[in-house]
C-alpha cells in the first residue's frame, strides 16, 4: 500500500490511497504435494516416523543384498537354459504350433477387449513398443560391447591340496564352430600372490579351482589368526577365556602361499588345439610368461581337443582360455524314422553359453576310451561374479528367447485393438460408442476358452462325433424352446412341428442325439428282445414328450421373442443340425488329421497352470450361481444337498480334494484309472472353488433390497426372470472384488498339482533342480516361479479393478 500527494481536479490538494495487490504465494511445501503426503502418512508422529525408518532400512539393505546376489553370486543357467520346460512342459515338439497360435489369438482378443473396456493412451502404445524394440536391442549391445569370459584349466601332473586332489586333465574336448578363435594364454596376472588369486571369477576345471580354494583357505586361516591374536592381546580377559583362544590359536595352521608351493606359472606349457573328427593339430606353442597367446580359428563346426602338458612334475600352470565353455550332456531317446518304437538313446552336447547342440559322438583317446569334457557340473562360474558377466551370461541368452515372443503378443494385441475401434466407428450407435466392440469381445473371450482347450488337446473322431450330437441335441432343444415362445403365433406350430420332426430324425442316426441315447438307454433293457419295434416306438414317444415339455417351457420363459430372433436361431439351429447328419463323419476324420490328440500326461509348466486356471473359472462360476441359488431355494431337498455340498468342499483342504480325483476315484470305480490326470485335476478345481463362489454370490443376492424382486413380480415377471434378469446380475457386479480375490487364489492353489504329480510350473520347477546340472539352485528357480505367480496375480488384480469400476463399483455409487 502507498500514500501519494496529487493535484485534484478543482485545485484541491489531498492525499488518497492507492492499492497495491501482493503476488501471489505458493502453499507451504509441507500442506501439499508429495512431501505433504510423506509427512502426513510416514511421519506424522513418532512413532510413525521410526516405524518408517526401521522398515525402510530392512527394505533397502534386502534389496540391495537381493541384487548383489542375483548378480554377483546366482546361476541363472537353471531358468534361461530350460525357459521352454518352465513354459510348456514336455509337451510334443510337432504340436509346438497350436499354442503359438492360440498365444497370438488371446493377444489379439486382449486387444478387443482394451478397445472395448479401456482406452490404450499413446504414451502407453510408444512405451509398450520402446520396451519391445529393447528387448532386441539390448542382446545385441550386450553380445558386442562384452566379450565372454574366459575359462580357466589348470595344466600339471600332480594332485593339488592333497594325495587324493584333483588332478589337472592334460586333454579336454570342447564345442566349436566355424569361425570361431580359442585363445589361450598363462593367467600370469594371478600367479603374483594369492591375494590376486583370490579375484578369479569365471568358468573353471576342478584343478584350477582347488588352486583357487588354497589361496582362499590360507587367506581366511590368516585372518583368524590376526583375530585371535588381537583379542588375546586384550588385557579385560580371564585367565579361562584366554587358555581357550590359545587353544584355538594353537590349533590353526597357515599353510605356506599357493602361488609358491605350486610355483605357479613359472614354468612352461606346451598346448595345442587339435581337431576332433580328422585328428589334425590345427596350431600349438609353448606359453610361458614372456610368450604372446596361441590363437586358433576353427575350421568347421564339431568336437576339438585342447592338449596341455609340462615338463615339470612339481609345478602348475592356470590357462585362461576364451573359446571354451561349459557344456550339458543330455541323453534322449528317439524313434524311428518309419514311426517305429524308439531306436535307441543318442546324446545331446548343449554349450551353455549359446545353446549350440550337437550329437556327434566325443573324441576318442589312444585307449579307444571317450576324452573328457569341459562337462558343466565340473566347469562351473567360480567365485563372485561381475556385472558385465551377469549380462553376458544371463540377461542377453534370456531377452533373446523372450524378445520374439513379445514382439507378436505385441502386434496382434495392436491389430485386435484396431479392429475393436474399427468396429465402433462403423457399427456402434452414438449413444453407445463401443457398444459393437464390447460385444465382439465378449463373443470372443467365450470362444477363446473352447479354443484354447481344443487346441491344446487336438480331437479324436469320436470326442468329434460327441461334440456334434451334442449340438444337434442343443439346436433341438433350442428350436422347441423359441418354438414355445412363438405358439401363439402360427410360426410356432412350425417351429414345433419341426423340433419334433428333428427329434424323430435322431432315430434314423443311433447315438447322434445323446437325450434319445439316454432314454433308449433307461428304456430299451426293460423291452423285450423280440420287440424291437416297440421299444423304437416308446423311444420316440418319449422323444416327443421331452419336446413338448421344452416348448411348454418356452412358452412361460421366452414370450415375447422377437420374429427376428427365431428365425435367426432356427437358421443357426438347421444349419447345426445339417451339419450334424451330413458331415459328421468326414468331419470327425478331417479334424482328427488336422489337430489329433495329444497326450495328457506331457502337459505341463504355464501350460497346465493356464489351462487349470481358465478351467476352473469357466466351470466354477456357472456351478457356484447353481450352488447359490438351490441354496436359496425354497425346496428343502435342493437347499440341502447344496448346502451339503458346499460345506464338505469348504471344510476340506484343496489338496485332499486332489487326493481324492488322483488317488480314490479309480479305486471307486476302476474303470476311470485311466481318465487323464490334469481332467482329474480341473474337476477337482472346478468343484472346489464352485463351493466357495456359491457363498459368495450368496452374500451378494442377499445384499440385494427385496424391493427389487416385488418390482419385478409387479410388472408380470417370474420368478427364473427375476433371478436372471434383476437380482443376479446386480449380485453378480457387487461381489467382483471376493470373486476375483477367489480365482487369485484358485491360480495360486493350482501350484498344488505339483504334489499328486502333475508337472506344472512348480511341479517343472522342482523336476528342473533334481538334475545333476542344477543341482543346488533352488533359489534362483523358486525366485523366477515366484516372480511368475506375482505378475499374473498383479494382472488378474488389474483386470478386477477396471471390471469393478464399471461393476461393483458402479453399482454401490448408484446405491442398488
């Protein structure tokens, strides 16, 4: 504010005000933004703030020991060398394509339902393809920019740390291919002291690696007696305690230094690379610490010979070779060419660091004996590895097995998002933008389901001559029902006409219709054998019967059907039912040929994870609302035996339901001993969580206001039109977050399986570390299956918030 003087109008003198607006102030840092929200949720008392700063310790100095772990001191080979047992067990090679297309169908139904439920941001798209374009990026900097590290041999011709130590191996037999240089020279930089020994880190033989282990055990006796001789210097001990550290003093002995009692690299060593098919020295020189290293191109892909020898019998040699790796014998058995039984067992040589196989037999020594290999249980990564080496060893061999995958998840996800905005633009009304979407991918998802499961287990003749006499009995049924609907109209005495003419029409084909082969199968033992006739006769009234009732049905249930509707159901219905009759057998045998079945019991990884999961929602959803509502009922034996049912499936453990499908029912009925085992496991899933769904949508019909079923009877409707209409999709959008909560953990409870046998991704997991080769690392593949489980899990949690904001959500804003 300031005070002036001014000449007034009219020569009068004055002084008058003249405001001045401050600028304006930012709000205290502390009342908004993150530092308010810090202050207000982490350290809003004292309490709080030293809970804060306990926990946030712990936290981070796990995390910074999980990553110094996972880089410095884990084995990843377990994961990134058996990433296709983990994904899809040992299921069949040849059949290898199905799951790839049905991969790249369900990432393209994801995308029609982003179109049709959520709205993909560009930032989102250029990010999503940023990563993707990584993924194929990053091996390749890394493969360039790193070279791989050395392995370490040890040359010599005594046992190293004692009588009965290893001994180096004067000739090991490696994997090369063509092009490739092997470069050998002395490691003289570790030959210095033990102290430098002591940093060797990389691939080694059993011989340089007990040279290692004496450094390190001179190292650490030396520095427990430093130790011990501190403390005994320490005046504040009594007589007892220091008689015993002199006792342990006395009782540890420091050996004399590795790099002197091995006379480590002071001598020479003759070395040569040798082809292992033709036997041809392909180069060889004598190495000392003066000499430049011996490099070697090799000439063809095979087996070579790599020959270290000295002169000296007191004295060893460290080799740091770049070219040799560590390699996995794996033993097969394969069939004949002719698909005869199998023609013996052939091994498999995989070099760990590529992947490169072969199957030509080892080389052979001068005894006609097998020479040793650079064999993987043997030349393990010694000591703490390195970051660059964690990159090259690791992170580029498993972005290369993952990057292509994501790459075409990625693209069909793109083109089902397109053509789910594709359709909206052309078909969906303005008041209902995505309206046509939503419905496609609706339709879609439904179909996705069967087609997984069909895929993945192929068809066999007679499951195809089942599946289409049950849609012929379906497209009967459905006929008399709409027939029912339209009665009052002269259409429907056609439509009833023709429901009864195709249920006749089941009797000229046996077995086609599985209702006409239910009731011939109740009433054609009591007929008598000369009476064939009147056995066809009482079928086919019944037949008859059981269409009658469907229309009667109808007509309660289906007034008010559109003449538009019928006639397109009765299309769809007589186009089922010719192809039924028509085609039945050459189709049972084209689709046979085409996707024939695969054997059950090599499912397994994410493959029988998935298929367990998508499983037992499709199947427990439908039965736990039949289990909800007959628990409601008003019959008191329907609202007993469900509640029976779900009160013995919710007081059992899951796994002794497993028990019971694997293990009991066949010793109840001998005839199911070969029903396969993930079936078994998918019923018992399926009935399991059905129990626990049904107390949920209970909870939610029960939050349902009665007014909302006399509204319902007020304007005419019945009670299954009530329920089907009014109260159970209410219930059903108000329970999402518990029902979702169910099949998170049903897909968690799923890693069960692994205990009656079946090889999911645990089960897999489990199998993978029994190998001699893994032996030992747990972790590394516990990690990677818990590292699964959790992003699925986050996804399924996405997935039921987005539901639930047009859902559960939704419906308790409006206040049902």
């Amino acid at each position: 504010m300031a005070t002036l003087s001014d000449q007034r109008p009219g020569g009068l003198r004055g002084t008058f005000v003249n405001e001045v607006e401050s600028p304006p102030r930012q709000p205290p840092i502390l009342l908004v933004g993150p530092l308010a929200w810090i202050k207000n949720n982490l350290f809003n008392t004292i309490g709080d703030a030293l809970l804060t700063i306990v926990v946030g310790i712990i936290v981070v100095v796990s995390v910074i020991g999980l990553i110094g772990w996972t880089i410095a001191q884990a084995n990843w080979y377990a994961v990134t060398f058996n990433l296709r047992l983990i994904m899809l067990g040992r299921y069949e090679p040849e059949a290898e394509w199905r799951v790839t297309i049905l991969v790249i169908l369900s990432a393209f139904v994801i995308g029609l339902a982003l179109a049709a439920w959520a709205r993909v941001r560009q930032w989102q798209f250029l990010t999503s393809a940023v990563v993707i374009a990584l993924l194929f990026i990053l091996p390749a900097v890394i493969t360039t920019a790193i070279a791989l590290p050395p392995w370490y041999g040890a040359a010599g011709s005594i046992n190293i740390g004692a009588a009965d130590g290893p001994m180096p191996i004067s000739e090991v037999t490696f994997l090369g291919r063509t092009g490739e240089t092997v470069s050998i020279q002395l490691a003289t930089r570790y030959a210095e002291s033990d102290e430098a020994l002591t940093e060797l880190h990389s691939f080694a033989d059993p011989a340089a690696a007990a040279v290692l282990n004496l450094a390190v055990n001179r190292l650490s006796a030396q520095a427990q007696v430093a130790d011990l001789t501190a403390r005994l210097e320490s005046i504040s001990l009594t007589d007892g305690q220091r008689a015993r550290l002199e006792t342990e003093l006395g009782r540890i002995t420091v050996p004399e230094p590795a790099v002197e009692t091995l006379r480590l690299n002071q001598e020479a060593v003759e070395v040569a690379i040798i082809n292992g098919a033709t036997g041809e020295t392909i180069g060889s020189a004598t190495l000392d610490s003066s000499t430049s290293p011996l490099e070697v191109t090799l000439p063809a892909d095979g087996w070579y010979i790599l020959s270290k020898t000295k002169e000296e019998n007191d004295a060893v040699s460290i080799l740091e070779v770049r070219g040799i790796y560590p390699i996995l014998e794996r033993t097969i058995t394969r069939g004949g060419s002719d698909g005869s039984p199998a023609a013996g067992s052939i091994s498999q040589y995989v070099r760990m660091t590529d992947g490169y196989l072969l199957e030509a037999d080892r080389p052979a020594g001068e005894d006609g004996r097998e020479l040793p290999f650079a064999v993987v249980t043997q030349n393990q990564y010694r000591g703490n590895g390195t970051f660059p080496d964690y990159l090259r060893l690791y992170v580029a061999p498993f972005l290369n097995q993952i990057n292509v995958f994501f790459l075409v998840t990625f693209i069909a996800t793109t083109i089902g998002y397109l053509a789910g905005r594709l359709l909206d633009s052309r078909f969906s009304p303005a008041d209902r933008p995505r309206v046509t979407s939503t419905r496609t991918a609706s339709w879609s998802m439904g179909i996705l389901f069967i087609a997984i499961f069909i895929g993945v287990w192929g068809f066999s003749q007679g499951g195809v001559l089942q599946i289409l006499a049950f849609a012929f009995a379906l497209a009967w049924l459905m006929i008399a029902f709409f027939a029912g609907g339209q009665l009052p109209r002269p259409a429907g005495w056609i439509g009833f006409a023709l429901a009864a003419g195709v249920a006749l029409l089941g009797l000229l084909r046996p077995g086609l219709n599985p209702i006409q082969g239910l009731i011939a199968s109740l009433v054609l033992p009591s007929v008598p054998a000369d009476s064939p006739v009147l056995g066809q006769v009482i079928v086919a009234g019944l037949l008859l019967l059981v269409t009658a009732l469907v229309v009667v049905i109808g007509r309660s249930q289906a007034r008010g059907t559109s003449p538009r509707t019928y006639i397109t159901l009765l299309i769809i219905g007589g186009i089922m039912i010719g192809v039924a009759m028509l085609a039945a057998q050459p189709l049972a045998e084209v689709l046979a040929a085409a996707l024939p079945l695969t054997d059950t019991r090599r499912w397994g990884g994410v493959l029988l994870t998935m298929l367990l999961t998508v499983v037992g929602i499709i199947g427990s959803l439908p039965l736990g609302i039949l289990l909800a509502l007959g628990r409601r009922s008003k019959a008191p034996v329907i609202s007993t035996i469900c509640t029976l049912y779900i009160e013995i499936a919710r007081g059992v453990p899951f796994i002794t339901v497993l028990f019971m499908a694997q293990l009991l029912i066949p010793l109840i009925d001998p005839s199911l001993a070969d029903f396969p085992g993930p079936f078994r496991a998918m019923i018992a899933t399926v009935i399991f969580t059905a129990a626990y769904n049904a107390e949920v949508i209970r909870g939610g019909l029960q939050a349902i206001p009665p007014g909302q079923e006399e509204a319902a009877k007020a304007v005419g409707l019945s009670g299954l039109q009530t329920t089907l209409f009014i109260t159970l999709p209410q219930a059903l959008r108000l329970v999402i977050p518990p029902m979702m909560g169910n099949f998170v953990g049903m897909f968690k409870d799923t890693s069960l399986v692994a205990i009656v046998g079946l090889l999911d991704v645990l089960g897999m997991a489990q199998n993978v570390i029994a190998q001699t080769e893994f032996l030992g690392l747990r972790r590394e593949m516990f990690l990677f299956v818990v590292i699964f489980y959790f992003v699925i899990c986050y996804i399924m949690a996405v997935v039921s918030r987005r539901i639930e904001e047009s859902g559960a959500g939704a419906a308790m804003s409006r206040k049902i």
